[in-house]
C-alpha cells in the first residue's frame, strides 16, 4: 500500500441525531430522519469499512487487517486482531444518554465479545446552549448517584461545561458522560460499541415508554475516582492560521495519541513506519503522498498506513487536521 485510504462513511440514525451531519460532511443525507453517527474508519463487527476509491476499492478494512495487517499498521501488527480504532463524526441534536463504557476488564463479564471504549472528543461547533457532561462531582458515591436516579436528578451529580469549537475532551472508560443541545463532534476510540445507559433525562416516546437503561452495569463500570473532566482548549481553532504551522498534543494514553495539526504553509505529516489517520476538522488543501495527489475537505478521514512513508499537507486555506494514530 503506497498511498492514503479514503473509506465509504457508515451513517447511523439515532433517535437524538439530526441532519447536521450533511454540513460536516459535505454530502446529502438519505431520507428525511435523523442521523446521529457516521462511521468514517470501523473495523467493528458490526461493520467494516469499505475503500472508496483507487486501486484497492472495494477492499474493507477487515481484508486489509486480514491480508496486509503488516503494511497497514507497521511495528503494531502483532499487537492487534483487528484494527485498533474507530473514528466517527457525531451529530448531538438533542441529548444522548447519560452513559458510561466499560473498561477492558469490566467488559469481559458485562459484554463479552465486545471490547473496552476508551474515547475522545473534538468539538467541531455548538450552540450556546449546548452543555457536556464529564466526569462526577468532587464527593459523589454510588449512594448519591442512586439516590439520584430514584428521584430523576443524575445531572446534579454531575460536572459539567459548555462546550466551545476546539475543545477536546478525553473520556477514558468508566467516566460518566452526556452531550446535547446542538454539539458536532469528532470522536476518536477503541473499536467497541459497548455503551450502558445509567439515566435518558426522563423521557418516553409517544406511547409514554422510556428507552432501555443499564443501570446495575453501567454501576459496575463506573470509576468512582474519577472526577470532574476538563477539555484541553486549542486557543484560536476558528481564527486564520496566518501561515504558520503548530501542532498541539491533545490525547496521550494507552490506546491512541490525537494532536491537532494547523497549518497555513506546506508541512510533512506521514511517518515511514507507522500509521497515521487524518481528519479535516477545518479549511481546504491537497494530501501528497505515495505519487498520489488528494484533494482535502472539512469532515474527510484519511488513513495513511505504515508502509506510506511521507505525506505533505499543502494547505489552500488553512488546514486543522486531527491526527490519530497507535501508541510508539
């Protein structure tokens, strides 16, 4: 493989999505209703990602990891099955669940088949009033948080802030979290769809039934040490980058690294050896690398694989790029 991968997006309607995603995107929606998610790189069971264009189209992810696990992930082959992340792009209309993932360990017992979700958020925009969840109030036990669920306050509970563009916000596994109010989000994570619903903000369809919760699970996942969450804020994401280049580390742990990339000038990005994924958060420009020459767009996510090499930026109108990739 000696050029980026660009994969057919995966849509998912949700019941709190919207139809913002068509903005991020740059494409139409189907139909009428509202899309939550779409899945720009998943080797998920559930799903795998499709190649959309040049010579390997067709091929999905899950054939790469089968066929060319070497070639795509470098060093990290032999650490991994299946392909370690999965990239989305969300729609937060209305308000997603209070929720929380299971760790590792705790998904064993409580998911088997599924693995842990440890996650990251990047705010692409929000509305003013637009609120995240992140994290436990300094003193709250499992016995305040039931007693918060008996009687419908878990937000109480809970730390939260209003997001702005540019923030990133790590959500490790066992954080209790929620999101709504109009928030486009980027989401880089491990491959998992394990989520358990501790509280739905009281609500009932038409018929006065509540969605299903989780709540003894969700309970059990649960990192009681866990305390307020912060975003790290990337000063000046909406301002013009000027043509300068800065690269600012957002996410460092055991499963994934994030920077952010902004760049008004040509800049290098590929690595020989290791495999990088880059979404376009802002602006427009052209990706070249391996002979190829790809136009670049907010909402694309391209996947360099380790046997690329170098990859050169050239923005247009000054690049954000979020780059992802496997821990050294």
């Amino acid at each position: 493989m000696d050029r980026p991968l660009y994969f057919d997006a995966f849509l998912r309607p949700m019941v709190w999505g919207g139809r913002r995603l068509a903005d991020v995107r740059g494409k139409r929606l189907p139909g009428e209703g509202p899309y939550g998610e779409s899945w720009e790189i998943s080797d998920h069971a559930s799903h795998s990602s499709r190649i959309d264009c040049g010579p390997l189209a067709g091929l999905t992810l899950r054939d790469l990891m089968r066929q060319r696990r070497s070639e795509l992930l470098g060093a990290a082959a032999a650490r991994y099955e299946t392909f370690p992340l999965l990239v989305k792009l969300l729609d937060a209309n209305d308000w997603l669940s209070v929720q929380v993932h299971p760790d590792d360990e705790k998904v064993r017992t409580l998911w088997p088949g599924e693995g842990g979700k440890t996650e990251a958020w990047f705010v692409l925009a929000a509305t003013p009033a637009s609120r995240i969840y992140a994290g436990l109030k300094p003193g709250v036990d499992e016995a305040a948080l039931r007693e918060a669920l008996r009687r419908g306050h878990v937000a109480d509970c809970l730390h939260s802030f209003a997001p702005r563009p540019g923030d990133c916000l790590f959500l490790k596994a066992g954080t209790v979290h929620a999101v709504g109010g109009g928030v486009l989000l980027a989401e880089v994570q491990q491959t998992s769809d394990a989520t358990f619903r501790l509280f739905d903000w009281n609500r009932v369809d038409a018929q006065g039934r509540a969605r299903l919760l989780h709540v003894e699970q969700a309970l059990a996942c649960i990192d009681w040490q866990q305390g307020p969450v912060e975003p790290v804020r990337v000063p000046g994401f909406e301002e013009p980058p000027a043509g300068k280049t800065e690269r600012r580390k957002l996410v460092d742990c055991s499963y994934f690294t994030l920077e952010y990339l902004l760049s008004g000038e040509p800049v290098c990005c590929g690595v020989r050896g290791r495999l990088q994924i880059l979404t376009i958060v802002r602006g427009v420009g052209r990706l070249v690398s391996g002979g190829s020459e790809e136009e670049l767009a907010p909402g694309q996510t391209w996947l360099l694989p380790a046997s690329v090499g170098e990859a050169c930026l050239k923005p247009r109108a000054g690049l954000g790029v979020l780059l992802s990739t496997l821990p050294s």
